[in-house]
C-alpha cells in the first residue's frame, strides 16, 4: 500500500517496479521511458494529498541527491491497480500544503491541455479537471467539504488526462528547483505557470480561451484572442495569489545556478512535450525573467 503524498506514492511506485524487475536494480536505469517487462507488485495507492495524482499516473519522480536533481520515470508498468481517492485522507493537510499541492494539479491540467500530445479524449479530462480545481481550491484552502471533494477529484481527473498525453516546460523548469533548493513541487509549478504561459502564448496562445472558460472568466465568449490568452493568465495569477503563493522566485532562484537548471530543464523528460519548441538560451531568459 502507497500511502502518502506523491513523495511517498512515487517512492512505492519505483520499489514496485524493482521488485518485479531486478534487472533495474539502480532507479537512474529507469529515467525516461523504461523497458521494464514485468508489472510492478500489486499496489492500492492512498494520496493524501490533492496533487500528483501519482495514484493513476504512470509517472514517478525520483531525487537523485547526489546529482542534485530531480528525473521522471515512465513506465505503464507502474500504474498501481487500485486508487482509493478519499478527500477525508486530504483533511489534515495545512493550508500551504493545499494551496500547492492544489495548483500543482491546477498546472497537470494547463499544460496536459496544451502539451503537443494533447487529444480529445485527455482534452475532455484536462478541461473538467481544470473546472473543478478552479472551483474548489479555494474552498479546500479554507477547509470546506466541498472544496475538498471538488481537489481531490479535480486532481485524480488531472491525472486520467496527462498521464496519456505528457506535460511542458513549467514541470520540467519546477524540477530542477524542488531538487536545489528543496522548494515544494506545487510551489514550483505555481510560480513558474504562468511565466510558461505567456511564453507558450505564441504556439498555444489559441488554446487559452477554453481554459479561460472552465476557469469561469466572465466576458471570455466575446474576446479577441489575445485579449482572451491575457485574461486567462490574469486567472492563474489571481487564483495563485489568493491561495498564497509567490508572484516569482526572488529569495529562491539563484543566478549561479541558471545554467545547470536550464540545462536540467531541457533534458527533462517533460520538455519535448512542450506545445513551443524551446532551447537552453530560452529556458534561461525565462528563469531570469522570473527573479
Ligand atoms: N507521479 C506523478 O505523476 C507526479 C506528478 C506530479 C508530481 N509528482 C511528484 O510528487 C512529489 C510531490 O508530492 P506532493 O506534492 O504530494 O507532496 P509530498 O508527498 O512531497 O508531501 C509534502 C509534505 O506533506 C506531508 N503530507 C502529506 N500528506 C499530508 C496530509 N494529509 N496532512 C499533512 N501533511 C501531509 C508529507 O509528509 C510531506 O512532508 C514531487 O516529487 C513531485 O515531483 C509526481
Ligand atoms: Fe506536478
């Protein structure tokens, strides 16, 4: 039994997978997509989180603490075979907690909804996950029932979608940072979203509409488009702030490091999803863009 945040969901889902293939004995073998043959043990995996959604992802995250970074294993292999979804195991989280862990579901949703991979049947997922979280993050910061029912669904939904179709750069520049300097996954997608956004705008910009929509922006219907892709970032912005969370990484980003995170970046497994092709020099203006 998984039991725990995504931390904990991901770290079972990698000894289950190495118990039943040995032969991956190191977990840096199984970074990207792994050939694993065997499925992992039989797993009921709990969050108690409202996040990850590691519970039916056939991703897990792994620190390597020695090359201080973060990489991202992708194997079907993983999936554990039962979720118990319950947002009363979601209770006890402190409001920070739901605040990121929350918009770091927010953020599987955004970028599953624009990733290159992006279809109609994980379109039909990211858009009601993103209504629902929407919804419900501020009420579940508050600690209402109801709020915590709509994250707790909202993010397992989140999951349903991008598990099938990858992620972009938001994730992909947020590992390097939860990796240097300890700042929490959630944090770290909060901050960086919608930076990512605005500049995916030119290749994505025309997708930002029907967010705005299941974000409930008023007025959305009758805007141009690029009045549509501002007024759903200005959403993003407002629902990260009104949880609590940094507008950008002063006090966290250093610039001695942009380099070896952009590089990291660039050489995540979430990058080549990205809806804007991107490169190391871009990567770095927007780290930088971000200080
Ligand atoms: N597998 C995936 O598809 C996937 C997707 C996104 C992120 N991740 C990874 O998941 C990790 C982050 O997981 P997370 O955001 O759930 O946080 P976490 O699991 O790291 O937990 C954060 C802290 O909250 C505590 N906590 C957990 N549940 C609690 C509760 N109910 N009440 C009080 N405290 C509680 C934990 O003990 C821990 O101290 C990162 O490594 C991230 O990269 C995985
Ligand atoms: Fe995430």
């Amino acid at each position: 039994m998984a039991i725990g945040g995504g931390s904990a969901m991901d770290t079972a889902k990698a000894v289950g997978i190495i118990i039943n293939n040995p032969e991956f004995s190191d977990v840096r073998s199984l970074e990207g997509v792994a050939p694993t043959k065997s499925h992992a043990v039989f797993t009921i995996a709990v969050p108690t989180t409202a996040g990850t959604a590691a519970e039916v992802t056939i991703n897990y995250v792994i620190t390597d603490v020695e090359k201080k970074r973060k990489f991202v294993c992708v194997d079907t292999n993983d999936i554990p075979e039962v979720a118990v979804v319950d947002p009363d195991m979601m209770s006890s989280m402190p409001k920070g907690l739901t605040a990121s862990t929350g918009m770091d579901a927010l953020t599987h949703a955004i970028e599953g909804y624009i990733t290159k991979g992006a279809c109609a049947i994980s379109d039909m997922f990211h858009l009601e996950a993103i209504r629902l979280i929407s919804q419900s993050l501020r009420g579940a910061v508050a600690g209402t029932p109801e709020g915590r029912e709509g994250m707790a669904l909202g993010q397992y939904i989140a999951g349903m979608g991008f598990s099938n179709v990858g992620l972009g750069i938001v994730h992909s520049m947020a590992h390097g940072l939860s990796a240097l300097y300890d700042t929490p996954h959630g944090v770290a997608c909060a901050i960086i979203l919608p930076y990512g956004l605005e500049y995916n705008a030119p290749a994505a910009g025309k997708r930002y509409r029907a967010v705005g929509k299941a974000m409930g922006v008023e007025g959305i219907d009758s805007m141009s488009d690029d009045d549509a892709a501002k007024a759903t970032i200005a959403a993003v912005k407002k629902l990260s702030a009104d949880v609590g969370i940094p507008a950008d990484l002063k006090g966290i980003l250093k610039e001695e490091d942009i380099q070896f995170l952009s590089d990291s970046a660039f050489a995540d497994a979430c990058c080549p999803g990205n809806p804007r092709d991107t490169n190391v020099e871009e990567i770095k203006a927007l780290y930088r863009s971000m200080m």
